[in-house]
C-alpha cells in the first residue's frame, strides 16, 4: 500500500481505537454483556418501525456536524471570535 495513505490512515485509526477502548471499559465497569449492549446501541439508533430512530438519528447528528463545520471553517479562515 501506499505509504501517504497509511500515515493518513494512522490518526483514524488510533481515534477508533481510543473509542472503542473506552467504550469497553465503560461496559467492563457496569459488567454488561457485549453483545447485548452492541445489539442495543445498534436497534435504538437505526432500529425502530419504518427506520424512524434512524431519522432521529440523522436530525441530531445534521446539527452537531453543521455547528462543527461552521467553527472549522471559522478557524481555518482565521475568524477565532465566532460567538
């Protein structure tokens, strides 16, 4: 492979590996069951009847990216009073 796609990859990688890290240790500190809790996190944010979780999902998430993508573009135009 190559190297310039590997040394981009590498950051991805380690900020999924943290998550995953911490959700583990989360649910090592409430002794819960892996499966159980994958299989929650997944039917209550993409299960429901005629996907609506997911449509919920996808509301909250819109805003959260928006609002990150409005401050990266304000910082990286050199705005840094953005409120």
């Amino acid at each position: 492979m190559d190297t310039a796609f590997m040394r981009r990859l590498g950051p991805w990688v380690a900020v999924l590996a943290w998550i995953f890290g911490i959700l583990l240790v989360l649910m090592l500190v409430v002794h819960a069951h892996f499966g159980e809790a994958l299989s929650g996190f997944f039917n209550s944010a993409f299960g429901g009847r005629n996907l609506a979780y997911l449509m919920a999902t996808l509301s909250r998430t819109t805003l959260i990216v928006g609002m990150a993508l409005s401050s990266m573009f304000s910082f990286r135009a050199g705005l840094f009073n953005i409120g």
